[in-house]
C-alpha cells in the first residue's frame, strides 16, 4: 500500500510504500517496506474507539485500491 502523510502545520508531504496488517482488535499495523533497520518496525494505528481514548491527537487515514 502506498501511504500518503501531510502534517497540518508542515508543507511537506511525505509518500512511502507500507504492508499492511489488520490486527484481531482493529488495530491496523503498516509495515515500512525498507531493507534499512531502522526503518523496519510496524507503525500502529489504534483503532478509533481506542485512540479516542488514549489521545485527543486525530488522524485521516484512506486506503484506495
């Protein structure tokens, strides 16, 4: 999956290629697609009912095929 990230106060837009996992509790894994290894682990995205809980922060996340 390709995964398209723009922070609001940065004008910067930033284009990666991830795979993507979907956990048994909704949370959503992407995995970067790197030989580096520093750039090898998941990025989780909680899923909403848990996010809301932990943080006020919000993301926009959307897959297209």
């Amino acid at each position: 999956m390709v995964v398209r990230r723009q922070i609001s106060h940065i004008p910067e837009i930033e284009i990666t290629v991830k795979g993507l996992q979907i956990l048994d509790n909704e949370t959503i894994c992407l995995w970067p697609q790197s030989t580096n290894r520093l750039y090898q682990r998941p990025i989780l995205l909680l899923a909403a009912s848990e996010a809301n809980a932990v943080n006020d922060h919000q993301a926009a996340v959307r897959v297209k095929s």
